[in-house]
C-alpha cells in the first residue's frame, strides 16, 4: 500500500478530485493548509505594495493499493498543474499495515 500526499492549489481541487474520481479513487481525506514556500504574493494596499508569505493551499492525503500508485500520481500531477511555481508538491510514502477498525479487518482490503 502506499500513502500519496499532495499539496496544491485550491483553484485545483475540484479537477483534481474530478481526476482521482476518473481512475477509481473515491476515498480520500483533505483539508486547508498555510504554508511558506517558493512563490511570493504580493499586494498593493493603499498604493503600498507589500509581500504576503503565507500561501494557502489544499492538502490531499490517500492510502491505496500499490498498484494504482501511477495513475493516482499521474492523475494529481495532470490536474494540479498550471506550470506557475506554486502548483504544489506530491509526496510518497510506504504503508506496512492497515486496520478497518469497525471489523478489525488487516491488510489492503481495508481500503475497498
């Protein structure tokens, strides 16, 4: 199993959920995040500009079976992407086990 992270803009959720949705990944959990990364806003108040670092951002997080890894990280990348910095990141990780907690069932089918 593997746990797929991503963070990206909000302006792409919906077509990214729309692309996970397309290749059979229905489950997964996000939230709104703040981060500090390489894209720099800036805003003019008043005729003052000023720099605002505080980026905020969609944070998706999956755990699925190994072997719809590509097309979930495919799916994310074609989706997210605008081809501005800024677009996000995609982090992988190993799973060793799952538990559904209702049936205590172990293993990659806790995921259907």
């Amino acid at each position: 199993m593997k746990k797929i992270e991503a963070i990206i803009r909000r302006s792409k959720y919906r077509t990214v959920k729309e692309a996970l949705h397309d290749v059979g990944i229905t489950f997964f959990s996000y939230w709104d995040v703040t981060g500090v990364g390489n894209e720099k806003k800036g805003s003019v108040y008043r005729g003052v500009s000023y720099s605002t670092t505080d980026i905020q951002r969609r944070f998706i997080s999956l755990v699925i079976p190994d072997d719809k890894e590509t097309v979930a990280i495919d799916a994310i990348l074609t989706a997210a992407k605008t081809g501005e910095i800024g677009d996000g990141k995609v982090f992988v990780s190993d799973i060793t086990e799952a538990y559904r907690i209702r049936t205590a069932t172990k293993g990659v089918e806790t995921l259907s």
